[in-house]
C-alpha cells in the first residue's frame, strides 16, 4: 500500500524555468509534508516542509502548495538551476506515529542548461 | 539545518561477518533516530526506530536479531548488521529529529554503502 505517491519518475526543465514536483497521498491523517533532495550515495537532504494547517510555504527559490481536499501536494522551483538535478522525495508524516516519515518513490530532476 | 554525520561511508566485508554503523547527530540531540535502507532506484524504507535508552521498534519484516540498534546516548545510535550476507548489501542511511525544534522534520546522514562478499 502506497501512502504516498510521486507518479513521475523523471522530470526534464530547461535553466530558468520553473521545476513543478508533485505528489499524491492516501491518508488523510498525514498532517506533516516534507520534500527532501538526494544526490546518488548521499543522504537526503531537508528542503522545505508544510503543516495540514497550511496550503503554502516558502522558502527561497522553493515553494510547496498543499491541496488537502485532492490530498496533493507540490513543490515548485523557481528558477531551476542546473545544480537542481537530482532525486526529489516527497514524504509524509502521521501525527502520533512516533515521527515515521513515509516517502513517495522519487522524482529524478534533470534541469539543462 | 542540523548535521547528521555516518560512519564508515562504505565497507566491503566477507560473508558471515559482523558490520557496525555509527549514526551521530553533531550539534544537537536526538532522543529518536531512525535507521533507512535504499536499493538501487528505489525509495527510502524505514528499518526501525531507535529510541535513546529503550529498546528499538522493527518496522514489520525487518529482523531485530539481524539487524541490532544500540542508541546508548542522545548523540549515538549504532546498527550492526549481524553475520551479513550478499543480500544485504545496500545503502544505509541513519536520520535524526532535533527535539529542541521542528520536531518532524528529520536530518539525515550522508549513507553508508555496504557490500558483502
């Protein structure tokens, strides 16, 4: 049972542009996001987070919406740079689960220059 | 953010031994951290959670005698991965959650690569 969902494998952006993630879950106890970047044989690395109560949150060139009533979430990327490339994980946690992420599959971001 | 530091990076071993991993959160504590396995294209799955001075929950299919969490103080959690085999080769990564602040957010450690021969 897959909780959360990134459907897209792979994503392709040209520099400047913006980088659109999504990702898709099932619980709706969930009522923490977190997107999270990865390098290959590298820990993942924090990037922006967002609470149910919230529908947006921004940081920097990084933005995530939350759409609870369609349970989707987004990040955006603005402007994407080619330093951008890598794996995005979308994770999730349920309030009173002792702090458990669950992660989505990943997106593989390549922005071109 | 937080840094979260793992050691070794990589090891190779022969099969049928013992591999232990080192978890450490650097400037800050972690009462809970959590131990991740990734295959190759694959997404993060939770092994367990260690809790400092208790003992650690297995997430199901996950064997705790295989697999052996010591989280002895509030910087350290250490996994040893018991009479290894092939098949446990992968990458480990360990992560923590300052408890001090953002209590969900989780700051992982840079992996360590494990190849059993």
């Amino acid at each position: 049972d897959q909780q959360v969902k990134q459907n897209s494998p792979s994503l392709s952006v040209q520099e400047g542009r913006i980088s659109i993630l999504n990702c898709d879950y099932t619980n709706s106890m969930f009522d923490y996001f977190l997107w999270y970047k990865k390098y290959p044989a590298e820990g993942p690395t924090f990037l922006i987070s967002i609470s149910s109560i919230k529908d947006k949150n921004e940081d920097g060139r990084f933005t995530v919406f939350l759409n609870k009533s369609a349970k989707h979430l987004s990040l955006h990327i603005v402007p994407s740079q080619p330093g951008d490339s890598a794996v995005y994980f979308c994770a999730a946690i349920r309030a009173g689960n002792t702090g458990k992420l669950i992660f989505g599959q990943g997106t593989t971001l390549q922005v071109k220059p | 953010g937080a840094v979260v530091s793992q050691h070794p990076s990589r090891v190779i071993c022969k099969s049928g031994t013992s591999v232990k991993i080192e978890c450490r959160s650097l400037d800050f504590q972690a009462t809970t951290m959590f131990w991740y396995r990734q295959f190759p294209k694959q997404s993060l799955m939770l092994m367990a959670t260690s809790n400092e001075g208790s003992k650690a929950t297995y997430e199901q299919g996950v064997e705790k005698d295989k697999f052996l969490i010591n989280h002895a103080s509030l910087t350290l959690s250490t996994l040893t991965v018991t009479s290894a085999h092939p098949e446990d080769s992968s990458f480990y990564i360990c992560s923590a959650r300052d408890q001090a602040i953002r209590q969900e957010t989780q700051y992982f450690g840079p992996g360590t690569r494990l190849l059993v021969l």
